[in-house]
C-alpha cells in the first residue's frame, strides 16, 4: 500500500476480516472499469479483487464519511435485497438517512415532491442497480461512494 500513513494501514486483523467476509471474491464476468482492481482470474473463472485497492478505497470512503459534520446528510441507497438490512443498519448506527427498496425518481432533483432530499453524500450498494439515484446525484452535483462488483 503506497500513499496511506502508517496508522491507516490495514493490519493482519483487517486482512483476515476481509477474507472472512469474502470480499475478494468478484463474479466470473468482469467490467472493463474494475480490470485495475483485479488481482487475477481463478481456473472456475471468478475474479479475485486485490485486497490491498479494496483497502486504500475503503480509507477513502471512511475519511469522506468523516469529513461530513451532520450523518444526516448523508443517504443510504439500496434497492437489491442483500444490501437493504446493511444500509439500514450503516444509517441507524450513524444517523443517516436510509433508502432501502424502490429508488423514486425525482427525490434528488423534484423539490415539489415530498420525497424530496438534499444530501451531501450518497453511498450505494450496487451501482447497477441503483443507477436511478447516480444519475440524479450527478445532476445536482452529490458525490457518490458505491460497493462495486467485478
């Protein structure tokens, strides 16, 4: 790990919890974007994801997420089913607005709706997925932090 000081680096215990919870692990399909990320391809065809780019991206998502004074700017988006109970529990352990299940259109860039936020971050789970919100974050200029898959 090149950039990161001393006290960021990942230690043995945060290797062994990344292994533990699979992360490593992509799919056997793998996008032209996370080739960098890519460590190499297993002989089954699943793509192994470098634990250490997993790690610098994951320090700079943290000191984003610090850097924000009020969690409740920030919003938890997620509309696949494997991600909402991880974004409900990342928003009701920090104060974060939460969005799990159905994205509605126009809650970034509609304010006549109800519905209607102005955060200052999003994260999500799947940026397939969750493209809807992305795009919406990129008109009104909200930076955004997404779990991707290979």
């Amino acid at each position: 790990m090149s950039g990161l000081p001393a006290i960021l680096k990942a230690t043995e215990e945060d290797i062994k919890l990344l292994l533990s919870a699979q992360s490593h692990l992509g799919t056997k399909n793998c996008d032209v974007h996370m080739e960098p990320y890519v460590w190499k391809r297993r002989a089954d065809g699943v793509h192994i994801i470098n634990i250490g780019k997993t790690w610098e991206k994951i320090v700079l998502a943290a000191r984003i997420i610090v850097a924000i004074e009020n969690p409740a700017d920030i919003c938890v988006i997620s509309a696949r089913p494997y991600g909402q109970r991880a974004a409900l529990k990342f928003a009701s352990h920090t104060g974060a607005q939460a969005i799990a299940g159905r994205f509605t259109p126009g809650t970034f860039t509609n304010y006549i709706t109800r519905a209607f936020k102005e955060p200052r971050l999003i994260i999500v789970t799947d940026p397939l997925t969750d493209h809807q919100a992305i795009k919406e974050a990129s008109y009104v200029n909200i930076p955004v932090i997404a779990f991707a898959d290979t």
